[in-house]
C-alpha cells in the first residue's frame, strides 16, 4: 500500500473536496457490497396474531393514503 507524506502544516481538515473525492474514487473497486437478495413474499394466510391498537388503527384510517 502506498504511503502519501503530507507537510506539517497540512492538516486533515484543510484537504479539498476534489482530493476527497479523488481518494474516494480510487477506493471505490475495493468496497464492492454484495448485492442483497430480495425477501420472498409471505402468504397472506400465515400472517395472523397481529394486534393493533386502536389509537394506531384510526390513525392510520385517518391518512388520506390509507383510510377512506
């Protein structure tokens, strides 16, 4: 790995967004994410045992993009 010498009077906070995102470019290849996999669908039919409060429930039905 190289090492880059930066001068004493240089410090961390005085580097410029371009080096930034010079740095950030070249390390790009080296932090590759895995992609995720997509959840299976769950059957309706096995959900059940779900409780919600009322409060929650005529909130919800009070939200134009949900209640009536």
């Amino acid at each position: 790995m190289a090492k880059y010498s930066v001068p004493r009077e240089q410090h961390e906070s005085e580097l410029s967004l371009v080096q930034l995102r010079g740095d950030s470019a070249r390390m790009v290849p080296h932090w590759v994410a895995p992609a995720e996999a997509a959840p299976a669908p769950v059957s309706p039919a096995l959900i059940h045992g779900v409780v919600v409060p009322p409060a929650s429930a005529r909130l919800i039905d009070a939200t134009p993009e949900y209640g009536v």
